[in-house]
C-alpha cells in the first residue's frame, strides 16, 4: 500500500486534486462521495497484475508517469469539426476537447421531443438530486482503481435523459477529442443515461484525437434502461496514438428492455474497457459486438460482464480481435447466470487473430452458471488466416498483402452486420479496412 | 558437534528403532495389541524439528532432509492461495500430525459404517476388498498383495522399478535426487511446498529405454500401498521411447482419518516416451451438509522434456469435499503432446475446482482438453484451464472442450478458460456449453419404460463417454457404476 502511494501517478494526482477544487463542489453528498473515492484511490494505487482484473495488463509504465489535472486552456484548442463528422450520425452533438465541454463544437439547439441532454457541469447547477444516486456510488473492487479516481475527479461528463415512451431517431453524438497541450493531462469523465419505459435511444460514442498527445482519459459511464427501453450505442475508439484511455460503463436493463453494445477498438496507445451489464428484468436482451484492430505497441484490454439475474433473459456476444507488430490484445468476456435466472440464454464467441510472433492475445471466456433452466456456450479460438483461403485468392490474382487484408477484414466486418444505420456501418467499415495492416 | 545435534540424532535412533519395533510387534498382535501412540507418530504440529524427526523415521539420507527444509522454509514464507471459487474452512496446519500411523481403526467390518458397506455392495466390491476398503485392521492376506509380488517380479525382468517413494530414495537415491522436485519445484506453490516438506510416501516408478512396460500398474496393487498417507509424492520417469499406463486410486470409497491431503505427482517423459496416467477419485465426500469430509489439494504435472513425448491424463472425480487439482502438461519437446480428459462430478455440498494447465514451448506441439463437469444438489464445479503458446512454439495446434451438466437448482457450474497465445502460427480453440439435462431426452427414455434415475444416469454416461473411453477397461465399467451411485438421490 505504501509502496503504491509512492508512485509518480498516483502522486501527481493528489497533489492536483488538493490544489484545484473541482467545479461544482459545494454539494455536500457530491464532495463527500468525492472525497471517499480519492481516499480509496490514495490508499490502493493502480492495481498490479496480481488482481485478476489486471492480469494481463500491467500498469507499471503508467504509473511511473506525471499527469497535469485537467486542461485550462481547453477551450481555446483549435479543434476541426470535420475530425469527428460521422456519416449518419447528425443527431444532437455534445463535444468536450481534453475532458472540457465546448458549447461551440456542441450543437444541443433542437433536442428532438422528450431528450434531455446536457454536460454534466451544468446538470449539477440545477437540481443535482437526480443525480445522487449515480454520483455517490463507491467502487470497492480491488481492481477499480480508475473509476475510483474518475469518481473522485471527473469534473464533466454527459447527463442524458430520455422520456418515457420517446424515440430518438437521429443518433446522438457524444464526443470525445484529445488535443495536443504544453503537458500530459489527465481527464475524467462520468456519464449519467437514462431511458425511461418504452424509450428508444440511438446513441454514438467517439473517441478521437487532433494531433500527437499522451495523455490520460477516464470515462465512467451508468447506463439504464427502464422497462421496455430500447439502446443502440456505437462506440467508435479511435482515439491518440499514444493516449491511455479507461472506459468503465456499467449498463442495467429492466424487463423487456433491449440494448445492443457496438465496439471498435482502433487507437489508443494502452485502452482498457470495463463493461459491465445487468439483465435485472425479466425478458430483456443484451447484444454486444466488438472489434479490436492493433499494431505497433498497442495494448488493448477488454474486460466483459454479463450477469443474468432475471427470468427468461437473453446475451448475445460476438468479438473478434486482430493483433500485429508488437500489440497485445486482451479479452474477458464473463456470463453469470445467477440462482434463479431460469430460461437465461447466454453465447458468447470471441474470435481472434495473431498476426506477428511479437504480438499476443490473451483471451478468457467464463461462464458461472448458478441456475439450471439455462443455455450457456461460449467459445474462442486464436489462429491466422486460413491458408486455403489465401490461396484460393491469390490463385485469382490477387497479390498476397491484398488477400491478407481482405479476409482480416472479413473476418472483423461481420460483427457489425447487425447495425441498423448503414451509412454509419459503411464507415466504419471503411475505417476498418484503413486501419488494418495491409502488408 | 554440539549437544543439541547430539540429542537429535539419538532422539531420531529412539523413534525409528521404536518404530520398527512397533511396526514388528504390530504385525503379530493385532488383535489385542494397543500401540503406544507417542512411539509411532509424530505429536501435532509443524516444525524444522518435526521434519527432522519425520525424515529420521523414514530413514532418509541426509540431502533429503536437507530438501524438506528448504521447501519447509520456503512454505513460511507463501500465503495461503485463495484465488480458487471455493469454500474452505481455515486450515490449521499446526493441528495436524504430520506422520502418524493410523489409529482409530475399526477392528472388524460391524464397526464400519453400514452406508459405507452398502456403496461397496452396490459397486460389487469383492468381500475380501471391502476391509481394506474400509481401514480395518485386520492383517488379512488377500490376493492383491500375491498377485503384487508375481507382478514384481515380471516387471524387475524388463527393468521396470516400481516401489514406494521411501524405498526408492534409500535404493535408488541417483534417480530419486535427479528427477524429485524437478517438475514440481519445491516451492511451486504453497500445498506443493508443504508437501514437499513433510510427503509421507508414494509410488516411484521408472521405465528405462526402450521398455514397454508390461502391464498397468497401479497403486492398488503395490505391496505396502495399505495407507499411503495423506502428503503422498508420486514421481513417474519415462527414458527414451518407453511405455507405461499407470491407475491412481480406485473406484470404491476410501475411508480416511485424514482430512487434508495435498498429494504431488511427477511426470518426466524423455524422448518419445509415453505416459498414460489415469485417477478416479472417490474419498470421503462429507455427509449431505457438507460435515467432515477430505481436501483434496493435489498438484500434478508431466513434463514432456524429450521430442514426441506424450502425457495423458485422464481423471474421474467424484470424491472429497474440496478438489483443487490442476494437472498438466508441460509440452517442451518438440511435437510433444498433452491429453487431459476429466470427468467431475459434485454432488450436495461438494466443491470442485479443476481443470488444466498446457504450456506449449516446444514446435509442433500439441494438446487436447476434454472436460466434463456435472452438478447436483448444492455443490459447485468449476473447470479452470490454462493453454498457453509460447512464442517458440511453432505451429502449436490445442482444442479444448468443456462441457457442464448442472442437475437442480442449487448447484453451480463454472468455467474459467485462460488461453494466452504469442506464437502467430498456433491454432487455440475453446469452446464450453453448460446446460441442464434436456427434457426431451428424459422423456424418450423414459416414454420407453426406463425409470427417472436410470434414465439419468443413462444421459450422464453418455455425456461422459468421450471421457470414459480414455480410461483402462476394467476402469471405465467401474466408473460407470461409480456415476450412478454418486448421484443417487440427485433427481426426484
């Protein structure tokens, strides 16, 4: 313990969190669920690799690192709004430079019937009531050390409401750039989302950058869906090449609600994504679909929980992870089915590909099953492309570097067949075939 | 030297010359005769000492005892493990006697549990087996032990040692010192440290070059196997282009005075030699709440060192309250390959954690994972894998298949894979299904007239078979009934 609070990361942390109060303190539940979060973060530092959370995703390097606490001159970045302009997506935008909102890149003018939708900073201005509940919770794993700190420090974020009974058609875009800045920032953000009964969401999550910048993100996320709700929610990762990002969400679906969970992992220099998902009623259904392309020295940890706790639920889980150079990907995709859950139906299949000897995946699919009325399957492979396949094209003439990256796209492009905005999953299909090696 | 070496070895002469003598004295009064329980066991607890003492007893060289120590010493300084999903009570380690012969038998068969008799009846147990099943001390001859001393010599014909760890590291102590502890180091991990440090005895065997060995040995059979104790140390070598299948426990109850055993096994196989190294499992389960009942905490592992080796370990677990055992194979050798196919089965308040590591290092090799988990009344069953390619490992080829029965509502299945690949040439695939017994198939069973219980056990046999094929013959039928009388109780 001691040892932990002796690293350069956690010191610097507490060092800005005692200089700069935080905006909107003066609440009296909000800084104290503050301040017992930096106290727990204080006393447990970054988690090593023996916490079973963090096994295959050392933070050693970070740790070593000095973070500055939030960006002042966020506002003042000069950000190019074509950098995040997405085909399809032409909802309401809510845009934050750095972890620091930006009216000028946002555009909230005309908020479709039954949204709310506001930065987090001015959601505490008015009534913070509504927001006690999410804002209080404490984080008690051994490995939760980020969202510790995120709860602690995270200054903005997204609070979005959708009425009982609403449809939000257009997509609404929640955006996320890092800019270069004179040092490394480290920003936090904490969202609050909720769909009220028979609502309907369509939600992207975009995390880009303009220019070269190391600096640190944190996102926590609580995603609800009332009775009946529906959710479709894309995130796009595509942030800095040399940005750590932390992305903790945690989603609960009430009865007969439905959420469908898009991922594509593309930047970032070490990115680790929590996801968290509670079927808490009866007849509701999870899918979730993921794709991480890496290179270089990328590190990508993606950290599944789908836990079945009602009648006749069901989760559907589709991943596909591509590794080259020296990148390592990691996976976890966890079911549990809980006492009681009869009639839970849970898949799982995490396929992946290693392309160089210097990379690795580390892949765990697990299943706790505590009740018997249940489906439950999970597989996973790792492998390379299939031979026969390469030499069925190129027996047509297509050269090597192009056969290769046609089947690694087709092997990725499948898990988001069931988008339904096709000019959205047109781009990023085109973003994936980009991205992935061609050589 | 100073006096208190002095009274050390004159107290380990007064214990191992007292200990003969009883042994001898124990022989020919049986009956009637009371030991003296100070002169044949070791009071409780654990200390350089005791392992001192206990190494005096056994009469083991000095470099043995050397070797305890340091694993006692390293055991000090390890945490107890609790990353397993079970459930165990805290273990006093400083209650238990760490070499005592066992007392409190049952003088004859009316004195044993009659549920007990009635398990042997149902798996058709000779008469003459069912006392030493049970732990009577009655010295009878049976026919195992004859038949032990024919197979011993046709083995010492080809060359095949087969002898108990204690007589091994006094006959043969070259091969001991050279293969012990090199699989499982001494400070593996913290049972495989304490067992290291206070191992009570085993089976050694060794199959020189070339030797197919002649027939499946087993412990059963072994002269002396009466009470192997509860710290047992198995270490099997295989030289170059040897054979042998070797059978570990047997099928009917063991009764045990014991609650903690934290057994080690060895596995070295050379240049395309062969180990085939079958378990079933059955001690003591605890009553239906779970009361008494054995820890089974085993470390095993087979190192396949030399190219084209192979290691198959096939397990049926059906007894203890706690199993936590992992065994696997270590594929350095080129082209070598690792088996493991498990059946495990949990019934009321059982816990099981086990599964498999495979560690691929050299090129070409391969392995094969087959695991079958069932689940009834209120226990829980976890399987727990490891497959991981080093980087070396060029064209490693793994599939591994796990699957779960879950019988009632109360019971758990888990599954926690871990597959860590860094070769790009390998090809690693998992997949897990856990289900319930399907309605459909009881009511075909059953609309042709077959009762509710067989018609389960009709389906767990069939969910097993993939498993059950692997074992010896004589072994797979016992199984089988094993399976049915595991589960009694377990539907309706």
């Amino acid at each position: 313990m001691s040892q932990a609070q002796a690293t350069p990361f956690v010191d610097s942390l507490l060092q800005a969190a005692a200089q700069t109060p935080l905006p909107s303190s003066g609440i009296d539940w909000l800084d104290t669920a503050r301040r017992e979060n930096l106290d727990a973060f204080a006393a447990s530092g970054l988690p090593d690799t023996r916490v079973e959370a963090w096994k295959y995703t050392a933070l050693r390097a970070l740790g070593q690192r000095r973070f500055v606490l939030g960006d002042a001159q966020a506002a003042a970045r000069a950000v190019d709004a074509a950098v995040f302009a997405l085909p399809g997506v032409d909802g309401p935008a809510l845009v934050f430079v750095n972890g620091v909102f930006r009216a000028d890149l946002s555009c909230l003018d005309t908020l479709p019937a039954g949204l709310t939708l506001s930065p987090l900073s001015q959601a505490l201005q008015g009534d913070a009531e509504p927001l006690r509940f999410a804002l209080s919770r404490h984080y008690r794993e051994g490995g939760d050390a980020f969202a510790r700190l995120n709860a602690a420090l995270a200054g903005d974020g997204v609070v979005l409401r959708v009425a009982a009974g609403a449809k939000v058609v257009a997509p609404v875009h929640l955006v996320f750039v890092g800019a270069p800045a004179e040092d490394d920032i480290a920003w936090h953000v904490r969202h609050v989302i909720e769909l009220g009964e028979e609502a309907a969401l369509s939600l992207v999550e975009h995390h880009v950058a303009v220019g070269k910048h190391q600096h640190l993100g944190t996102q926590v996320a609580d995603i609800v869906l009332r009775k009946g709700a529906r959710l479709t929610h894309v995130t796009l990762q595509d942030a800095g090449e040399g940005s750590t990002l932390v992305r903790h969400d945690s989603v609960q679906l009430d009865a007969q609600a439905q959420a469908s969970l898009y991922v594509l992992e593309l930047g970032g220099s070490l990115v680790r994504h929590d996801l968290h998902a509670t079927l808490a009623g009866d007849q509701s259904r999870l899918e979730t679909r993921g794709v991480f392309a890496l290179d270089g020295r990328q590190h990508v940890d993606t950290q599944m929980a789908i836990r079945h706790q009602a009648l006749n639920t069901a989760s559907d889980s589709v991943w596909r992870g591509v590794a080259d150079g020296r990148s390592r990907g990691v996976i976890r995709g966890a079911i549990v089915v809980a006492p009681g859950a009869d009639g839970s139906d849970a898949s799982l299949s995490s396929k992946n590909l290693l392309l160089s000897g210097q990379a690795e995946i580390d892949t765990k699919p697990e299943l706790e099953i505590y009740a018997d009325e249940v489906k439950a399957a999970h597989g996973a492979t790792v492998g390379q492309l299939d031979e026969r396949s390469l030499f069925y094209l190129r027996s047509r003439g297509i050269p090597l570097a192009e056969a290769r990256s046609m089947l690694t796209a087709a092997f990725c492009r499948a898990v988001f067949e069931s988008l339904p905005n096709a000019a959205l999953r047109e781009h990023i299909d085109h973003r994936l075939m980009e991205h992935l090696p061609s050589a | 030297m100073t006096t208190e070496t002095t009274d050390r070895n004159e107290l380990s002469a007064t214990l191992r010359d007292n200990a003969e003598v009883a042994a001898v004295l124990g022989r020919r009064y049986e009956a009637g005769f009371v030991t003296d329980i100070e002169t044949d066991s070791l009071p409780p607890g654990l200390s350089e000492d005791i392992i001192r003492q206990l190494s005096a007893l056994k009469q083991e060289p000095e470099w043995m005892t050397e070797w305890r120590l340091q694993a006692y010493r390293h055991w000090l300084t390890m945490p107890e493990p609790h990353w397993a999903k079970l459930n165990i009570g805290a273990i006093d380690f400083q209650a238990i006697s760490y070499y005592a012969s066992p007392k409190n038998k049952p003088k004859s068969l009316d004195e044993v549990d009659p549920k007990l008799l009635e398990t042997y009846d149902k798996l058709g147990v000779p008469l003459h087996e069912r006392a030493r099943l049970a732990g009577v001390a009655v010295d009878a001859v049976f026919d195992s032990v004859s038949v032990g001393t024919t197979f011993r010599k046709e083995l010492a014909d080809v060359g095949v040692i087969f002898c108990s760890m204690s007589e091994a590291i006094r006959e043969y102590p070259e091969l001991v010192r050279k293969y012990l502890g090199s699989v499982v180091p001494v400070g593996d991990n913290y049972f495989a440290a304490l067992n290291s440090a206070v191992f009570s005895d085993g089976s050694f065997v060794f199959i020189p070059k070339g030797v197919r060995c002649p027939m499946e040995l087993s412990t059963y059979f072994r002269i002396n196997a009466g009470h192997t104790g509860q710290f047992e140390r198995t270490l099997i070598v295989c030289e170059d282009s040897a054979y042998v299948s070797y059978l570990e426990g047997c099928t009917a109850p063991m009764r045990d005075e014991n609650q903690l055993h934290a057994a080690v096994v060895e596995l070295v196989a050379l240049e395309k030699a062969q180990i085939k190294y079958s378990t079933v499992q059955n001690w003591y389960p605890g009553d239906e709440e779970g009361r008494g009942g054995i820890y089974n905490f085993v470390t095993k592992r087979g190192d396949c060192r030399g190219d084209d080796s192979k290691i198959s370990w096939t397990q049926v677990e059906t007894g203890s309250a706690i199993t936590w055992k992992y065994p696997s194979c270590v594929l350095r050798g080129d082209r070598s390959v690792g088996e493991f196919y498990s059946v495990a089965l949990t019934h009321h308040r059982q816990q099981a954690d086990t599964g498999t590591k495979m560690i691929h290092i050299g090129k070409g090799t391969k392995s094969k994972i087959v695991s079958k988990g069932i689940s009834a009344g209120r226990s829980s069953n976890s399987y727990r894998g490891l497959v991981k390619v080093e980087k070396g490992a060029e064209g490693a080829r793994n599939y591994t298949q796990c699957d779960s029965l879950l019988i009632g509502k109360k019971c758990g299945a888990h599954t926690f894979p871990y597959m860590e690949v860094k070769n790009p040439s390998a090809i690693v695939e998992h997949e897990a299904t856990t289900s319930k017994i399907s309605d459909d198939q009881l009511f075909y069973c059953r609309s042709r007239g077959i009762g509710e219980e067989d018609a389960v056990s009709l389906i767990v046999d069939g969910f097993c078979k993939q498993v059950f094929r692997e074992l010896p013959m004589e072994f797979a039928v016992e199984a089988k009934k094993l399976l049915e009388v595991s589960l009694e109780g377990a539907v309706g």
